[in-house]
C-alpha cells in the first residue's frame, strides 16, 4: 500500500525517470478558482521539456473542453483541447459511445454540458431556471417529455425544486438511465463561504429517485480508460497529481497509477495520515503514494 512520503529530490528523479505520463487535477494544484497557483505553470512547462505528456482531469462539468483551453490560457498554462478532461465532456462522451443513448437526456447542469452534448449529437432537454410557477394542485399531471431515456446532473446553479421533481419522476421509469458527473462535495471558496457541489444536487435526486447513478468522474475509471485509449498509456508509467483524496488520490489507486498529493487544494497532510492509519480498505486507497506542499516545489525538484 501506498506510503504517503515527502517527495525529495532523490526520490522525484528516481520516480520520473519512471513515468511517461503526467495526469494532473486542475483546481487546487493548477488555479484556485480564478487565480493560477505560483510556479505550476512552469512545471507544466518542465515535464513537458523533460518529453512527459501532460494531461488535465478535472470533475468540475461547468466548462466545455473548448472553455477550459481558453481558461487554460488566460491563467498562463498551453493546453490543447485534446489534453482537457472534465466531466463535460466525458459525459457527453459516455452517452454516446457506452449508453448509446436515443432519445433525449434530461439535463440537471449548465449550458456548458448542454453544448458537449451538441457535439455529440444527442438531444436533451432543462437546461436554465425552471421554477415552480404559482401553486400546483395536481401534480400527477406536471407534463414529462416522453422523449427523455436518460437523466444526467451535473453542476447546476439553476438547481430548483420542479428540477427535483421532474429528475426523480423520469427516475420513475426503470428504463431512463441514471448518469452523474461527478460526486464532489463542496467547493472551497474560502472565507468562511460554502458552496455545495454537484454531490449535494446528486444527494438529493439520488434519495429521492431511490437509485443508483453511474458516476463518470474521478475516482471512477471511465476517464482514465478514455485517455489510455486514446493516448496508450501504460498505467506502471503514469503519474496522477491531484489535491483531493476521495477523487483524484483514489482514481489513481483505482487505475494502478502512482500518486502525488499536493498540499495546496482541499487536504492537509493530516488528513493523508488518518487515511494512512486506518484498516478500511476504502481509506487505504485514500493514501497517497507521496506529497509536496504545491506544484511549484515538484518543478524545483526536477
Ligand atoms: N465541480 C465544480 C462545479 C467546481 O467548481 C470544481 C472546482 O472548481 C470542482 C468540481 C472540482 O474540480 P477539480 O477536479 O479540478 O478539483
Ligand atoms: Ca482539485
């Protein structure tokens, strides 16, 4: 099992002289919000000199793959459409080549969802604020389109109650499959100020639909099958840097991936040793293989 050590100097070159690819989380070890973090772009730029392919995962489904390589420039990193992993696009990508989805898809998630869906072709419906209008007094009679086979949620800052309703009622229906992006708890925004993340609209439609979604983002496997696929990338070579223990930690250990934890997101090294401490298998894959403070330490170390 994983042993959570401080990443030296001896033991990063040793380790890199062992891996071809670099997988790295965005928020949190990248940027913070809208803020690039300090000397993570310059260790992009190393591994990429050192011939390491990069590539970004990120849970976050509130940007297209194009959105993000625009995002990606503004804060100072390269990255071309084909190197960027969110659950946007992942998803749309599910829905088309694994659901085969016909039909269409009951968004619960933002426009940016809505237009990976367009470039797969799929149809979907709920996108925007759907308030409830008034006071309802039957509703055994709120029309459903017969034309959803799918629900998929994902972030949605328009999240209302009719969303809850019509999400858990397509549920109803046995035959409507149950997608999700991501499982994310909270965001941290810091000063004091909370905002629930996708896992908290999932909770609710998940309790009240009484079913299980099929969840595509980090720790699932779904993404990292994509890029090795596309890419032909040897797990044994393959590095996963993340901030998240519960994601981005766990997709590596999940995938066969080593691991490196950084100290600069949501995860203080405490945290890492109580995963380390305890005997549930779950935790264990929680643990880090090694830490650093920040991306900008792993650039001085190579
Ligand atoms: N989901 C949303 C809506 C977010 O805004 C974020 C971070 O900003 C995330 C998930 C987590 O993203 P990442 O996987 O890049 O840490
Ligand atoms: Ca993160």
């Amino acid at each position: 099992m994983a042993a959570c050590k401080l990443l030296t100097r001896e033991r990063a070159t040793q380790l890199l002289a062992n891996i071809d690819t670099v997988l790295t989380d965005c928020d949190g070890v990248l940027w913070q919000g809208m803020e690039a973090l300090p000397g993570a772009a310059k260790t992009i730029a190393k591994l990429r000199e050192m011939g390491k392919r990069v590539l970004f995962v990120t849970n976050n489904s509130t940007k297209s793959r194009l959105s993000y390589v625009e995002k990606f420039k503004n804060l100072g990193f390269e990255a071309n459409e084909d190197e960027v992993y969110g659950t946007a696009y992942i998803a749309a990508l599910y829905l088309k080549n694994i659901a085969k989805v016909t039909g269409k898809v009951y968004l619960v998630g933002n426009t940016e969802m809505a237009k990976e869906l367009d470039l797969q072709g799929i149809s979907y419906t709920g996108t925007g604020p759907d308030p409830i209008e008034g006071t309802v007094t039957d509703w055994k009679t709120l029309p459903l389109d017969p034309e959803v086979t799918t629900v998929l949620i994902g972030f949605d800052e328009h999240l209302s109650y009719m969303k809850m309703i019509k999400a858990a009622s397509y549920l109803s229906n046995e035959n409507v499959q149950f997608v999700a992006t991501n499982t994310d708890e909270k965001l941290p925004v810091g000063n004091g100020r909370v905002i629930p993340g996708t896992g908290c609209i999932l909770a609710a439609v998940h309790t009240a639909a009484d079913r299980d979604p099929i969840i595509l983002g980090k720790p699932s496997k779904f993404m990292f099958e994509v890029m090795k696929e596309k890419f032909d990338l040897d797990p044994n070579r393959t590095l996963m840097i993340g901030d998240k223990l519960n994601t981005d930690i766990m997709l590596g250990h999940n995938c066969g991936l080593t691991t490196l934890l950084v100290l600069s997101g949501v995860t203080s090294l405490e945290e890492a040793r109580q995963m380390q401490a305890s005997n549930s298998i779950e935790h264990q894959k929680c643990v880090p293989h090694y830490y650093l403070p920040n991306m900008g330490e792993l650039g001085d170390l190579l």
